[in-house]
C-alpha cells in the first residue's frame, strides 16, 4: 500500500487560496505534476508567477471561470500541453453564500448548485474521459486508471437557515460523488469526496479577526478543540488520489474533528 502521488499529474481547483491552495502545495511537495486552478488569476500570479513560464517546472496556473464550458476544456488542454496527461482531479473549489429562506427572489440555491455542484460534476466528466483516452493509448486494461476527489462540507449534514443554498449544494455533491463512483468504477476511475469542517484558511482568519467570539464558538463544537489545518485535509486528499486507497471508491470521509458527532445548542458558521 502507497501513499506516493510521484509523477502522477493533478488539476487542483480551488487552488489561489484556502484549502485548495495547500492540497496543490502539498501534492507539488510530494513529487508531483500540479495544474493549480482557479478565477482568481492575480492571487494564482502571486503564488506561482515565477515558475509559469519554466521548462520542467511542476507547477503551473489556469485562471478561468469553470462555470463556463469552454474554460473546462480549456483548462484540460492546459493541463496536456504542460504534462502530456492527468491522473488525478481534486474539485476543491467552492463558494459560500447567505441565503434569505423566505425570500422567493432569492437565487443562491441556483448559484451554489452551479458553482459547487456542476462545476465539479462537468470537470469530473472531462478529465474521466481524458483518463479512459490515455489508458487506451497506453494499451492498459487492468489497474486504476485515475482518481478523483470531491472536496465539500459538514453543511451537506448540519446546516443553519441562513446556511440553505451551501447545505444544499453540499449535500447534492456528496451524492454526486457516490454516483460517479459507481458509474466510472467499470472504467477503473475511482472517486471519492471529503466533508470538511472548519478549516483556518485566510478566510477563516479574516473571521476569526473580525469576530470576537466566533473562535470560542468553533472550538466549543469541536470535540478535539481546535480548528483543522489545510495540512490536514491535504495529507487526507493525498491517501484519497494514492494506492493506499485503491479498493476505496464513493466514500465521502469526513475531517471536522468530531463537530458532526455532537449535538451542540449553537452551529458555527464556518
């Protein structure tokens, strides 16, 4: 059983910031291939505007709106032109809006299953195709062939009112994810998710910062007592796209400390 990703070439979306920023760090740590992904093209210039234009470099960006169809297939060809081939997709992008619950004219439901539910779904469809291309090239018809892995939240269980449209999205991907598990399983593409709790990303930060109370709050619903580092979830994401679990497929593992075994009098937004 390996944990090594070495060599494997990843899409990382997500990745200017936050937890999709450290699984695209650390899967460059481990040795390998990273297309790191994301709208967000100043702060993907910041982080890796440097080595964008090296031969042999192991990073690479895309910055483009993945709603878009076009943007899809352009990132896919990004990646093929920078590494020849993709082993492996982390859909770690994702967006957290307010919702008004009595609001009829309220469209973050819509917005979120776009943003968080179809994007991966559409990106996880190319890039398994692509897979099944490369392994009838290669004339391999036995082994896993990819891995996919859906990042998403505690609130596709444990929601707020105002928390609607994200728990929604957040649920709708965690069946996705079981559903692509088993429809891409005959392929050899394995795909499994994560259910995220608070994680101190720099959003989080900026939080915690400006409300007092809210890390007491976080830390009071977690039975472990703190709050996760995005080194966490990465290692996990790394077991997840590795050999070690390569007889895993559907399972959407969860990292909140033990938030979602509880049942606290108040739910921190996180």
């Amino acid at each position: 059983m390996s944990l090594s990703i070495e060599g494997k070439t990843a899409i990382v979306t997500g990745a200017a910031n936050g937890v999709g920023l450290a699984i695209a760090r650390h899967f460059v740590a481990q040795g390998a291939n990273v297309m790191f992904a994301d709208r967000d093209e100043t702060r993907l210039e910041a982080e890796l505007g440097e080595v964008q234009g090296e031969d042999g470099a192991s990073a690479r960006y895309f910055a483009g709106d993945l709603r878009e169809r076009l943007t899809i297939a352009n990132l896919l060809s990004a990646t093929i032109d920078a590494f020849d081939r993709v082993d492996i997709l982390v859909n770690a992008s994702r967006q957290l809006v307010v919702t008004d619950p009595l609001d009829p004219e309220d469209k973050s439901v819509s917005a979120l299953l776009e943003q968080n539910l179809m994007t991966a779904l559409r990106l996880s469809q190319a890039v398994a195709k692509r897979m099944i291309h490369q392994a009838d090239s290669e004339g391999r018809d036995d082994g896993i062939i990819g891995a996919i892995v859906n990042i998403g939240s505690i609130a596709g269980r444990r929601t707020q009112p105002e928390l609607l449209a994200y728990s929604i999205s957040a649920a709708a991907l965690d069946q996705a994810t079981r559903s692509l598990a088993v429809s891409l399983a005959t392929e050899r593409i394995r795909v499994n998710g994560l259910s995220v709790g608070s994680v101190m990303s720099s959003n989080l930060k900026v939080r915690l910062a400006e409300e007092g109370d809210l890390r007491e709050a976080i830390v009071g619903a977690t039975p472990l007592g703190r709050i996760a580092s995005p080194s966490e979830v990465a290692e996990t994401v790394q077991y997840l796209a590795s050999d070690a679990s390569r007889f895993m497929i559907g399972q959407i593992l969860t990292i909140d400390g033990g938030r979602t075994l509880i049942d606290p009098v108040v739910e921190p937004v996180h």
